[in-house]
C-alpha cells in the first residue's frame, strides 16, 4: 500500500478555530484520538558478511548474493500502535465527544483536561498487564519517502499489519526486533472523502522508566510534548491500494491537492522533508 | 421659456470651425445616440416630435434629457450606461475648455513674459504662432442702461433659482427612492433572519458570490439530492422574500402509499391534510422544500431496492413500486405533486399506510444517520474501481415484517381452530405466543443499556429480521412444541423460515422417535407435521389411559388390541386435519363391524353430540 502525504504547522492558540473549520471542511465531528506508539530497532546480523565462497554452481552464487544484498541492505525501524481512545469505557467515550461538539458555538474545554480525562480513564480502564494485551495492536511500517520529483505531495510505501492475537511484544522479539522508545499521539481525527485528516501533538511520557517499559501507561497528565512551543501538526493522507496503478495515484494526489487549496489560509499544507522522514536505521 | 432653461456648470460653448467638421459631427452623434446602427429615421423622427410636444430649449443638456425621458422605459442599466457616457463627455469638454483657456492666457502673457507663458502653452499653440502675437488692453465697459443691466440680473437670478430648484427636487427624488429602498431591505433583511432564527443553515450560493441561500437539503443524501438542497433567498420587487430553486425544481411532491385491491385504492396516505409548521410563507416554503426533496430522495433509494427485491415479488411498473400484501392486496408506493391531495378520492386512512410511510421515512433517516456514521470511520485505501453505492435497507424491513405478520397470523389462525377441534373432542391445546414485536421493543428498552440511545434500539428492532416464538402444550399434557419464526429476507431463507422444537417428551410417546427439532421453510409441510404432533400425542393420550391398546407401528396413526384368546384385533385410528377430528375403528378384523366417529367445529356450534374421544373410546371398547 502506499500514502501520500501533506503536512501543516498551528500553533497551539489556533488550535480551535482550526479544529472547528476541519469539522466544516469534513462535515463531520472531530474523532478524538490517542494513540500509544512503541517504535522497535532491528538487531543487525552479525553474520550477515560471511565471505562468497568461490566456485559452485553459477546459480547458487547468484542466490547467495540475492541473500546477502537483502541482510546487508537497509533496516528500518518499526512502530507497534494501539489506540487508548478506542479501549476507554464507552460512556466515557461518548461523554468526551460530547463535551467537545464543534459548531454549537461551545468552547472547547482545555487541553489539559481532555488529556486529563483521557488519562484517568485509561489508568482505571487498564490496570493489569492483560488489559494490556488485549489491546488492539498495530505493526506499522514506513518506507523512505520517494525522491519528490513527479510529486507535489510525499509518497511512501507503507503497511499496517494488525496484530489479532498473541503478545505483540513477544513477536517483535521474535522478529529480532527491540524496543528503543514510546510516545503517544495525541489529537482529533477527519475524514474526507478518502483523506484521513489528523490534528495532533506528539507527547513523551515523563520519565525514563515509562519511557523504557513498553507495557507500563502513559500518564497523559504527566507527560511533556515533544514540541515545547505547542505547535499541531496537520496530516492530511490518502492511502493508496496500489501505488503502481498511476491512475489511484493521481486521484489521491488530486485530492491532496484540491484540499490544499482549500485550506490555503488557514493552514499551509506542504510536502514533508524526505530525510526528516527516514525511517532507516543509521 | 425661462423656466426650461437651466444652471449649467458648463461654459457657454463657443462656435468652433472645428465642432463643424465631419469627423467632430459623427463622435458626438455616436456619443449621444450610440452606434450607427441603432439610428433610425423613425426613432430620430420620434425624437424630434417629442422635442417639439415638450416645450424646450433645443440645448444640449435639454437634447440629453429628452433622449433620456424616452428612453425611461428601456433597463435601468442603458440608463446608467448613458448617464456615464454624458458624464465622460462633459469631462472631456470641460478639458478642452480649459485646455483652450489656458492657450488663450498664456499667449496673451507671452507679450509681457514670455518664458513664464512659455511653459504653461500647448505644444500646438507654440508651432502654429509666435510668441507675442496677442495683446490686450483695458477697455471701459459699455455702459448699459440700468433698465437693461436690471432686466439682466433678473434673468440671471431667474436661471441660478431654477437651477437650484431643479437640483433640490432631484435630491428629494433621490431621498425618497433610497428611503424605499431602505425600507425594502429591511423586510428582506428582517425575513432572512426570521429563517435564521428558524435555525436553517444560510451559506453563500457557489456559482453566484453575492447571494444568500438556505439550506434544507440533507447533508449525508445521495450527491443528487443533496446539491439541489440549496435555494437562493432573493429579494423581489417589493423587498419581500422569494426562494429560488433554480431550473432543478418540478415543483414540490410527495411520497404516496397506497394499498390496493384488484387494481383499486382502498388507502392511502394523501388524504391526510398535512399542517407543516411555521407562520410565515417563506418558512413554510422551505419546510415543504425539504419535505419534497426528502420523499423525492426516498422513492429514488425505494426504486433502487425494488429493483433488487424482485424475488419477493416486489415490482417497479413506471414510477411506483407495487409489494404483495395480505394475500389479495397490493402496497403501492409513488411520488405525486403534493397539490394532487384534494383530487384524492378515497376517504379511507388506513393506519397501516400512514404507520408504511412512517417507517419508511425513519428507516430513510436512519440510512442518512449510518452514511455519517461510515463516512467518519478511516477511509479505505484508493483503488482503481470505484466503490458501488451501497443499497439502503428501506422496504426490506417493512417487507419482512409484513410477511413475518401474515405467517404468524395464519399459524396463529390454524392453532385456533385445532384448538376448537380438540376442545370439541374434550382434549387441551393451549397456545402461548411469546415474541411479539411491541412485546421485542418494550424488553429492548427495559434492558437498554446504558450507552445505546433508545433511538438506535428502537431501529435496531425495526431492522433486524423479526422473529417469534409460540409454544404448544400438546393433549399429552407433557409435551411442548416450540415454533421459532424468522424472517429474512437475505440469503440463504430469503423468507420465512419456522423450526420446530419438542420438549418434555415422556419416553415411551411416540413422539420420542421423531427428531427433535425441524425446520421448514413453508407453511403447509408445517402444518402436516404439527398436525401429525397432535396425532401422535392423541395416541399417546389414549395409550396411557387404556393398558391393553398399543401402538400398531411406529409413526402411524394406528392403535390396536388383541384379546386375550382370540386372533382378531382391535383397530383404531386417529385422523386429525384441519377440519376434523375422526377416530375410525374396526373390530375384531372384521369389515362389517367398523365405523367412524368424527369431531368438528360445526358440531361444536350446533349443539350436537358432546362427548369426548376418550369417553367415546372406552364405549367403543
């Protein structure tokens, strides 16, 4: 699958009224979404330099170099994704979308109580480790970027695969794969037609311990942002089923396009830096 | 002839060789009549006769003014357009005069000082003549006489008073058209915020940036129904309020549900004279709009689904779609003007019609309200093929519960009477009928819980396929049939199907041979196997009261006896249908000694012979 991408920056006194135009934009109410983030390192393989044997048959050379330009090309990193919002208690749920309808000329409580909310609801909900685990769990992939020349919008290969049963930690382990960080996402989520729009911010939790145990919580209340001067991100991605087929392509980035035209002044949607995007491990 | 003269801010036109010229001649005539083409003999002799009806001066203010006096009748824009012509052309002479003034002054300075003159001369004057060309001198001003100079200063007195005159009126015009105005756009105004209050949503037309509209359509409606939501809100003459629906419109219509017989209507939902709240015309106007376009949208989603409903023997013939009802009748359903509702001639409202139409629209809404509800989820990825339009569940539920109704009803009816024929015979087949759909939703909303609105539950009972369950006490007096009903009207059922469940089988029944549950999909293979029930269960009933009979094989409707000592046996049979109840018995294998004794519901009305099979049987015996 592939995704084409725009990015915009609000700073945070927008975040409102930007809120409230995406709600007329997409004719929908805001989703609120909080979404914990486990990225994981490949360990790179020792033996993977073992010298080509010299003579044989030409075909099994050719298989052998096949094999090692695969272990020795680039490894990337890897994000397990689960969304809190969706796990709350449903009254919950519904109780926090209440208090948060766009349009009615409501304003919208602080920040630092949706997340406080938020937050003491996901601890009551998930005090065990099994709680946790029945967790919906999603292995996200991310390619590099393409080089941007046919483009005007990012393109990359991407997967989700989700994890349907089993211990997801586990299976990254399995896969040879450690955990190096956590973050959490936190924000509202659009639709329209078929872009996904995302308004959010990126959180840390607060000390090294939570920061280094995938399974512990994220005490949203406690955790800092990632940007301290509070700046949103505005993404808005079309995902494309087949990134080969040129016609799905052009319409997703017709699309794009068309939304960043109607954005114009209000937010600046533009392609996101390749390199800032990489996902290879150095 | 004084008064017709007026205060001109122009110069005196001087006599120029030059205005005499061919070239000067035709651009002032296209000025001031406008293209060649245009000017006709007739309309200029027109002209020239209403200059004479009207006592003016031939002057060219005067000449303008009548052009414009006949041509008031012509758009307001022409007006403008002219009035502007006359304004650029009275510009340009006022530039010329000047221009020239300025020539003759500083050619009489070049005399005196001639490189201050110099510099303010036309490059014209400066190549034709010589500096110093024109002198000047004080002359004494000829005396007048004062009878004269007093007869002057009146005039000119006269004209400056007209003038202003002339002026003042035509502020006083002006003042009194913008007071209309105002007024006119104040009622506009106070009407559109009257709509306003009225919470319809008022947005800016797309094609047109300077116009209002309102909005009525809905938002989650097939994109054909929802861009023809939007009607301007324009100002007519007289400053009220008009909704403009464009070339879209085909005036206002309504969904009609009718049932009808052989042909004809015996109901409809028309008759019913439908109040649309809101005082105000306009108001009403756009709740009809919306009422309109809702019914209009919900035939079209009606159709679609007929379409694919054919194999419950739905049909689309033109513009209405017909669906079987009770056996002999038809449901119709149609779009009709909403004007037609007087020329109806049934006086008959069936609230079956009005509860369709009903349902109907909720289910509409409730499609409306799921679109949303999709519409938000994450979008799937792009593909090459673009994704069919769902089809709405529209009629499916109303189809389903009516054909649900009927089968219960002709269970229910067929229990009844073999109630009636077993109650005749001095047996017992009590009914109990648990699952009806009032009974479904009332449980639903006790057991709501607490996030699900009761709107949703409500929904939920009116989509999901209906089901019922009736439980049989068979004359045994132990054993109980459960019938479960479902409706479905997707695949595999595609209809109505009914299981059957036995349940506190006492071993030695014969029932206990039969499966323990079947399922039909059919009525009458229902019937035949719960009559069969009965039977085998009437059997049992008889076989526990009397020791020595016992069953002649499995799965018939046979008893027998042999006597001690003897070879013949006793027959007896039970023949349970729908009409009658008949026990047949033969004794001792002999044909001449056998006979027939039959219960039914006539015999039960018409006060024959009451006895019971069982009294009947041990007589027999």
């Amino acid at each position: 699958m592939h995704e084409l991408l725009l990015f915009g920056q609000i700073p945070a006194s927008r975040h409102d009224q930007v809120l409230n135009i995406l709600a007329g934009v997409a004719a929908m109410q805001p989703v609120p979404i909080l979404e914990k983030h486990l990225v994981f390192k490949p360990n790179k393989l020792s033996s993977s330099t073992r010298p080509v044997q010299v003579g044989g048959a030409q075909d099994i050379q050719k298989t052998q170099q096949a094999l090692l330009a695969q272990t020795q090309g680039d490894l990337f990193y890897m994000q397990l994704v689960t969304d809190v919002a969706e796990t709350l208690p449903k009254p919950l749920a519904e109780e926090s979308m209440e208090m948060k309808v766009i349009g009615s000329g409501n304003c919208l409580p602080s920040e630092t109580e949706q997340h406080g909310s938020m937050a003491s609801s996901f601890t009551g909900a998930n005090p065990t480790d099994e709680t946790v685990n029945s967790e919906k769990w999603i292995l996200q992939f991310r390619d590099l970027p393409e080089v941007a020349r046919q483009r005007p919008v990012t393109s990359r290969l991407m997967a989700d695969t989700p994890i349907t049963s089993g211990s997801p930690m586990d299976f990254m382990s399995a896969l040879d794969y450690t955990h190096t960080s956590t973050y959490a996402l936190s924000g509202h989520r659009f639709t329209h037609l078929s872009t996904s729009l995302l308004l959010y911010r990126l959180l840390l939790p607060s000390n090294r311990t939570e920061q280094a145990s995938h399974l512990s919580k994220i005490d949203i209340s406690h955790a800092h942002l990632l940007d301290p001067s509070g700046m949103y991100i505005l993404q808005a991605a079309v995902r494309v089923q087949d990134g080969s087929k040129v016609e799905a392509m052009t319409k997703g980035v017709n699309e794009l396009l068309g939304l960043k035209e109607t954005l114009k002044g209000v937010v600046e949607m533009e392609p996101g830096e390749r390199l800032a995007l990489d996902t290879r491990v150095r | 002839m004084a008064e017709a003269l007026s205060l001109s801010l122009q110069a005196f036109p001087s006599v120029d060789k030059e205005k005499q010229s061919l070239q000067y001649l035709i651009s002032r005539i296209d000025q001031q009549k406008g293209p060649f083409r245009s000017v006709t003999e007739d309309n200029l002799e027109e002209e020239i006769q209403v200059l004479n009806s009207s006592e003016t001066v031939a002057g060219q203010d005067d000449t303008l003014e009548t052009v414009e006096g006949a041509e008031e009748a012509e758009s307001k824009n022409e007006d403008i357009f002219t009035a502007r012509e006359g304004i650029l052309k009275q510009i340009r002479q006022a530039t010329a005069e000047s221009s020239m003034a300025l020539d003759f002054v500083s050619l009489l300075l070049s005399k005196q000082s001639p490189a201050t003159a110099q510099s303010t001369m036309s490059q014209y004057l400066k190549a034709t003549l010589p500096l110093g060309v024109l002198g000047g001198e004080v002359v004494q001003m000829p005396q007048l006489p004062d009878l004269e100079r007093r007869h002057q200063e009146m005039v000119s007195i006269g004209w400056r008073m007209q003038s202003l005159n002339k002026v003042a009126n035509s502020l006083l015009n002006s003042a009194s058209r913008l007071e209309e105005e105002v007024g006119r756009e104040t009622t506009y105004w106070s009407q559109v915020l009257a709509v306003k209050e009225k919470r319809w949503p008022l947005s800016r037309l797309p094609r047109e940036k300077h116009t209002l509209a309102v909005r009525y359509g809905f938002a989650e409606a097939y994109s054909d129904f929802r861009d023809r939501g939007l009607a301007a809100l324009r100002r007519d003459a007289n400053g009220s309020l008009s909704l403009d629906h464009g070339f879209t419109s085909n005036g206002h219509r309504q969904l009609r549900v009718r049932i009808l017989r052989q042909g004809r209507p015996i109901a409809s939902t028309m008759n019913a004279t439908t109040s649309i709240p809101g005082d105000g015309s306009v108001e009403k106007e756009i709740s009809s709009a919306r009422d309109s376009i809702f019914d209009e949208e919900l035939h079209h989603e009606i159709h679609r689904e007929a379409r694919n409903l054919v194999n419950q023997g739905v049909r689309c013939i033109d513009n209405s779609v017909l669906i079987p009802f009770e056996s002999d009748k038809q449901i119709e359903i149609d779009l009709v003007p909403s004007k037609d509702s007087a020329s109806e001639d049934i006086q008959n409202s069936s609230p079956v019609v009005a509860n369709i139409a009903t349902s109907l629209r909720i289910l509409l809404s409730y499609a409306h309200r799921q679109s949303l509800r999709n519409r938000s989820e994450k979008p799937p990825p792009l593909r090459e093929s673009r994704a069919r339009r769902p089809l709405y569940a529209i009629l499916k539920p109303v189809i389903e519960y009516f054909q649900h109704r009927s089968h219960v009803q002709s269970i229910h009816a067929f229990l009844e009477q073999l109630h009636k024929i077993l109650a005749v015979a001095g047996m017992d087949l009590s009914i109990e009928t648990a699952g009806s759909f009032q009974s479904h939703v009332i449980a639903s909303l006790v057991n709501n819980k607490p996030y699900d609105s009761a709107v949703e539950t409500l929904i939920k009972q009116l989509t999901s396929p209906p089901h019922s369950t009736m439980t049989l006490q068979l004359p045994d007096g132990a054993t109980n049939v459960i019938i479960d009903i479902h409706t479905a009207l997707h695949p595999p059922t595609l209809g109505t199907s009914f299981l059957v469940t036995n349940e506190n089988i006492p071993p030695e029944s014969p029932i206990a041979q039969l499966p323990q549950s079947m399922q039909f999909s059919s009525f009458a293979p229902l019937e035949s196997h719960l009559l069969h029930l009965s039977t085998l269960s009437i059997l049992h009933h008889l076989l526990s009261s009397f020791d020595d009979w016992r069953i002649f094989s499995p799965h018939s409707n046979s008893i027998m006896r042999t006597r001690r000592g003897s070879r013949d046996r006793d027959m007896a049979s039970v023949v349970l249908d729908k009409e009658r109840l008949a026990l047949n018995w033969q004794r001792n294998g002999r044909f001449s000694d056998q006979g027939t004794w039959t219960w039914d519901t006539l015999g039960l009305q018409g006060g024959g012979e009451k006895r019971s099979l069982s009294n009947v049987f041990e007589s027999l015996c």
